[in-house]
C-alpha cells in the first residue's frame, strides 16, 4: 500500500513537472512568434494551457514599442482568457469559441517626425496598399470577443522635447463576432481603443478597413461630453501635492494664478484653460480635481493627461 501511494505521489509530481515545462516552452514560442508578426518586443508573464478544459490563461500579455520611439509600453493586456475546440486543432484549423481580452492601457506616443507608434508595426506597414494581403496562416474562426477597454495615454513629442500628454479614460466593454483573421483581431486591439477615443489620422484603420474590421474613426467621443474633470487621492501631504501640481503645470503650459492658501491653480495648457484643486482630506490624504474647456468645451483628456504626469512625479 505503502508502494502504491509512493508511486501516486511520483506520477503526481511527474505529471505537474510535465505541466509546467509544457506551459513554459509554449509560452516562448507565443512569445516569439507575436514578436515576429507585430514586429515589436512581445513580454508575458504567465501561460497556462489546459487540456481538458480547453482553454488557455495568459496574464502580463505586454506590446512594448517598435524601433524610432522610447522604451515604453504599447499595449498592456493584463489578462487574456481563451477557449478553443480541441478537436478543430487536430484539424489544423484554430476554431476560438469565446476570447477575453482586457486592455488596462494604451500607450500612444507621437515621435519628433510626427509618426505614431502604432502605425511603425510590422502588422500596419505590410497591411497598406490595396493589394496587401495577409500572410498565409492557419484558418482562424473566433466566434466571440470580448475588449474591455481602460485608457488611452497619448505622449506627443512632435512639438518639443518634453512631450504634450493626454489621458482619454474610456472603461467601456465591447463584444464582437465571427473574427476570422489574425488582421482582424489586430486591428480591434490597436484601432478601437483610439476610435472610442476619437483620435484620428493614423494609418491603422486603413489596415482595420482591408482586413474588414469595422473601425473608423469618429469624430467626437461622446462618452467625453460634458465631462471636464479628473480626480485622484494621493498619499502625499498637500503641501508636496501642491508642490508638484505647480511644477507639472509650468512643465506642461503656463500657470496664471497660483493660491496655496486655498490650494488653487489656473493654468494654460495645450490652449485649454485649467483649474487644479488641492484639498486635505480627513484620512490623511490630499484630493487632487482637475479640470480643462478649450472653447467652452469640456477637455477632460488635456485634464488627465496633467493628471497622469503629476502621478508619475508622486511615485
């Protein structure tokens, strides 16, 4: 008996061992063979594929920038989960019942030539023309998709050496079906963050429209009208708060009135007119609101993206 439960325990550790090796060589080759067809450093941190439930967990799903921009994140998918038809990949077809794919953020960045990271991809350069076609694959069915989308930040240095940035808080969750390219899924990751976003002119939704994505761009987010503000709690005292709000907004534009007493600052920023609050809050905390109108209207992406330096410089 004593024998049996020894083998047990073997087989068990054997089978888990098996597990593990099997996960991590699969993650590699994903690792690599996503580099190649983006054409841009690919990082995940945990892969799990499991046999009998048909199914594979990929978490820290990272899309780092391509050659000309910084070393900064494209895309980072924190969490993609995934069934697939077992018996279609004996088939040497790949047939995806259900995919979920969060998107925590988007990092956009405008290089000094005035090119977006987006459009330097492998996937966008060999997608243009109305020739392009994708390159030979496995056939490919996704039958639901499921983005959830977090936020876009959108780094501009095409006017100077320290970038214009803005934040476009979108948290929406959108669902699509019947996906049958690798083209397709591509261009709803890359173009529908920055379509909800309203960000216009980049190369990445001609390549959505050939691969026959419905993503065009819009021109006014509505999800943005009438709302002006951002708000974050900070750990910090209001005096370093306040502190580093002023230096952010001389930083990023021009500050026009300035009163620590009532921790209030106005500023000019990228044409918009600011207002940043500072407050001290019963809990220790200091409160920030930020809010930004260009002409009246609301510019609640000018106001986060002050929002999101100021939290880098709290760190």
């Amino acid at each position: 008996m004593k024998k049996i439960k020894k083998i047990l325990i073997v087989v068990v550790i054997c089978v888990f061992a098996i597990g593990i090796v099997k996960d991590q060589i699969i993650k590699s080759v994903v690792t690599v063979v996503a580099t190649q067809v983006v054409g841009a450093p690919v990082h995940i941190n945990g892969f799990s594929l499991g046999i009998f439930k048909q199914s594979v967990k990929i978490s820290g799903f990272r899309i780092y920038n391509p050659k000309g921009f910084s070393k900064g994140i494209l895309v980072d998918l924190p969490k993609i989960n995934v069934s697939y038809d077992l018996g279609s990949v004996l088939k040497q077809k790949l047939h995806l019942p259900n995919v979920e794919i969060e998107l925590k953020e988007m990092g956009l960045e405008k290089n000094n030539k005035g090119e977006l990271n987006v459009d330097s991809l492998k996937v966008v350069k060999e997608g243009k023309g109305k020739d392009a076609k994708p390159a030979p694959q496995m056939p490919l069915q996704l039958d639901i998709v499921k983005l959830g989308i977090g936020k876009i930040v959108l780094k501009d240095y095409s006017a100077g050496k320290a970038p214009v940035i803005k934040v476009y808080d979108i948290n929406i969750n959108k669902t699509y079906k019947n996906i049958n390219s690798a083209q397709q899924l591509a261009a709803l990751i890359f173009a529908e963050p920055m379509k909800a976003a309203g960000i216009q002119g980049a190369k990445i939704y001609g390549v959505a429209m050939l691969a026959g994505a419905a993503v065009l761009p819009v021109a006014v987010a509505a999800k943005f009208i009438g709302k002006d503000s951002v708000q974050q709690d900070f750990t910090e005292d209001f005096d370093s708060v306040f502190a580093e709000s002023s230096l952010v907004l001389k930083k990023m534009g021009r500050i026009t009135k300035e009163n620590k007493s009532s921790g209030s600052l106005s500023a000019e920023v990228n044409g918009a007119q600011v207002y940043v609050k500072v407050t001290e809050k019963s809990d220790n905390k200091t409160a920030v609101v930020i809010s930004a109108r260009k002409f009246l209207l609301p510019k609640p992406e000018i106001a986060g993206g002050i929002l999101y330096e100021l939290s880098a410089r709290l760190k």
